[in-house]
C-alpha cells in the first residue's frame, strides 16, 4: 500500500523549520498584545453567508476559492477564507462593541482556506496573524496598525519589505469614481471576463497585471482626483503619522485589495525577495462591513500578516533567527538504575522551570551523547553504575567539555543554579 501525502496546496511544519513558525507568530503578536489588543479565537468553519456578504459575492474568494461544504443536517459552510468577517461576526455576537469601550481591539491567529491554484508562497492551506480594531473612526488607528506590523517585522530581522499605501474612499465619493471608471473602461479593447468585471467590481481591473491591458489604463481616471475632502483630510493625516513615526510607506494608486470590504486607508507589506506572491500582508479600513453583516454602523480597521510567506521573507533574506535551544539539560542514564535515577532529576528539573530530556530507550553512551548534542543542551548528565555506586552523576558543560563529579541528590539544585 503507497503511503499518504499531504493534500494537493498544502504542507506540514515539522521541527526544525516548524520553530520559525512559532517564532514568527509570538514576533507579529507581541507588539499587539502590548498595544491592548486582546485574543479572539473563532471556528474554522462559518456560515457560507457570512463570507458571500463580507467578503463579496464578486470577489475571486467568494466565487472561485471558497471551501464549502452541506452538512448532514443542511448547513451551508465554508471553511474560512480569512478572519475580518468571522472576527466581526463573534463580536457582534458577543455584544463586545456595547461594553463602552471602543475601539475594540482584538488579535487571532490561525489557519485558513482557499482553493487557489498552489505555486510557490501560495497554499490551499495558510496561516495568519492578524489584528482588527472595531467601531472607531481615527486615522490614529489606522496609523497604529501599520506601525505596529511594521515594529513586529522589524524585530523578526526583515528589512527588503515595502508598504504600499492608498486610499479607496467612502460611500460618499466611491460610487461617483466607480461610474467615472466604468465610463471609461467599457470604451476599451477587452476580454469578454474582463468587460463582465467592469460592471461587477470595475477597481479590480485596474489590478489586472497583463501588460497590454495596463497600456490602456494609463489615462484611466484616478481615485486620487474623485477622493471628497474628508476621504483626503482623512488620508493626509495616516501619512502624516506614519511619517512622524518614521514608518516609511508608497503611495500607491493601484493599490486594490481582493476583498470587497475596504473603505478609506488600505495597504499591503510586500516583500521583494518572493517573486510573484510578494504581499506579507495587508489590510485596511472596513467601515461599512458591519451593517453588510447585519450589525451597527460599526468603522473599523485592521490587517492580517501571512506566516508563511513571512517565513519565506526571512529565508529570502537569510534572516537567521535567535531562536535559543529549547532544552538545558540533558540526561543519559547507562543501566536500569541510572535510568530511574536520572529520570527522577528530570523530572524535578522540570518542575522547576528548567527544560530537560532525556536519553530514552536504554541507548548506548555514543548514540545518547549524539542527541545530547543535537538538542542544543547546555549541560549534560550522564550516570552509569559506577557512579551511582559512589552516590554521584556526572556533569558536563557541553561548551567548555569541562565534566564534574557532582552528588545525586544535588545535582538538580547545581544545574538550578548553574542555569541561573
Ligand atoms: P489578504 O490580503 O487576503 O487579507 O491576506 C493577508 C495575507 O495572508 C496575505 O498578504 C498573504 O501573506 C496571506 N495569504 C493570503 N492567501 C494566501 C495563500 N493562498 N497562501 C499563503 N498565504 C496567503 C485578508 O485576509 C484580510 N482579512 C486582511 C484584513 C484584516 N483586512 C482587514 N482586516
């Protein structure tokens, strides 16, 4: 019988790669966690319904990636495509934006689902941490949001990333652009994909990357000239303190984001090292998604960072991490007494916070030695009869090979203070 492989867009983290991932997740959350936002965790499954409304039924998400699946009892669900509608969702649901406390500030991290064509950066199955601050309109948050995704980038090691910057407008001054856009675009040489996108979600097509469609967009008119005074007043004062913040961003026009949602600021992190699916991350402002969903006129913003492609990012930049051994001790026991010896030490070690593993499986001297060294271990304990006999195990510091005889019943208390 062949063996199972992971499906078709996927993979699995396995140690030692698997580490960066944890490392990754804990450096993009700290910031947020010291900036008072709190952890939501939601299913990984929805309501089809939430995503089509949230989401958008125009969008490639909803129409060509969802997972969705009929239950036994006639739910219709889909795996989650992304985290802003399910956060709002649970929100909501939870009353969060009714305890007088807004912006309600949250962070989630997890794994989710779009049926995309894989290639290298792009999975069926990925990961991300993202962040979203619900029912506030300041451009201080938006501005927040962005440093601190750039702050935790920045304490991964990354440098070779961009933000690009733009600003979609409102229900103001969107619609009147939209029009103005579709006016001009239903006058050009297009695919007949392209033209049904016109009428759907025209901004998109700005976004198309074929060259000879983006030589006929060049007199096309911009969001720029359209924006109402709000909209821009709103948008100067995000770079301005993005600016005042020494956070260096793009302006960038074409900026359109693949979710329906966006209002105002949006943004993407885009690192050059990764070829063709170089955004990080992204994100921006949703103001209207709330009563999309059926809540409260609700402004909200927020971001999420991609963990796999972040971990790309620092393998293109050679970024390594300092990620410090995870073991301190560890014990090789040499015969049925040692075993039961040294494992009574490991065990005290780690109740006292000391991580410690040890030899398992009565290995020979060189074979146990060997993974004491590939666990990084500071220290080593190895006991044989001998010593035992004498009351002692011996200890060894695996930097200066330097080896001490030291008491059994001590040993513990001498790693203890050894490790400080
Ligand atoms: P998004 O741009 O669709 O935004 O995804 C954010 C990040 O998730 C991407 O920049 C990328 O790093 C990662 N990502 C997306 N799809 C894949 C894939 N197929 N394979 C690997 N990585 C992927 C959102 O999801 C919005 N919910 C962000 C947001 C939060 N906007 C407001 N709040």
């Amino acid at each position: 019988m062949s063996t199972f492989q992971a499906p078709k867009g996927t993979y699995d983290l396995t140690p030692p790669r698997s580490a960066k991932f944890l490392a990754v997740r804990e450096a993009i959350s700290a910031p947020l966690r010291d900036s008072g936002y709190g952890y939501i965790e939601t299913p990984g499954f929805e309501n089809v319904e939430l995503f089509a409304r949230g989401v958008g039924e125009s969008t490639d998400i909803v129409t060509k990636e969802m997972y969705t699946l009929t239950t036994k009892g006639g739910d219709q669900l889909a795996l989650r495509p992304e985290g802003t509608a399910s956060v709002l969702r649970a929100a909501l649901e939870a009353n969060l934006h009714k305890l007088g406390n807004l912006p309600v500030k949250l962070w989630y991290s997890g794994s989710y689902y779009r049926y995309e064509r894989p290639q290298a950066g792009r999975y069926r199955h990925f990961s991300q941490v993202g962040a979203e601050a619900i029912g506030t309109e300041d451009p201080a948050l938006d501005a927040e949001l962005i440093i601190l995704a750039d702050q935790a980038y920045r304490s991964l090691g990354l440098r070779q990333f961009r933000i690009l910057l733009n600003s979609l407008g409102d229900k103001e001054c969107r619609p009147v652009y939209r029009e103005a856009l579709q006016t001009f675009l239903r006058d050009l040489d297009l695919d007949e994909e392209t033209r049904r996108r016109i009428e759907i979600n025209p901004l998109r097509v700005l976004d198309d990357k074929r060259a000879d469609v983006q030589k006929q967009l060049t007199d096309a008119p911009k969001l720029r000239d359209y924006l109402c005074d709000a909209c821009k007043a709103y948008h100067e004062e995000v770079r301005a303190l993005l600016t005042a913040a020494g956070v260096a961003f793009e302006d960038d026009e074409k900026l359109v984001r693949g979710l329906d949602y966006y209002t105002r600021t949006t943004f993407e992190f885009v690192h050059d090292g990764l070829g063709s699916q170089s955004a990080v991350g992204g994100g921006g402002r949703y103001d209207g998604l709330s009563e999309m969903i059926g809540g409260p006129e609700l402004p909200s913003v927020g971001w999420a960072l991609g963990v796999d492609r972040t971990v790309l990012a620092l393998e293109a930049e050679g970024v390594e991490l300092d990620l410090p051994a995870t073991t301190s001790v560890y014990a090789v026991p040499l015969g049925d007494e040692a075993r039961r010896a040294l494992f009574a030490v490991v065990t005290e070690l780690r109740r006292a916070g000391i991580a410690a593993d040890f030899a398992f499986g009565g290995r020979g001297l060189k074979g146990a030695m060997k993974s004491a060294n590939r666990s990084g271990a500071r220290y080593t304990l190895v006991a044989g009869e001998r010593d035992l006999a004498e009351g002692v195990v011996q200890l060894k510091d695996m930097e200066s090979g330097e080896q001490t005889a030291v008491p059994l019943a001590e040993a513990a208390a001498e790693l203890a203070k050894r490790l400080g």
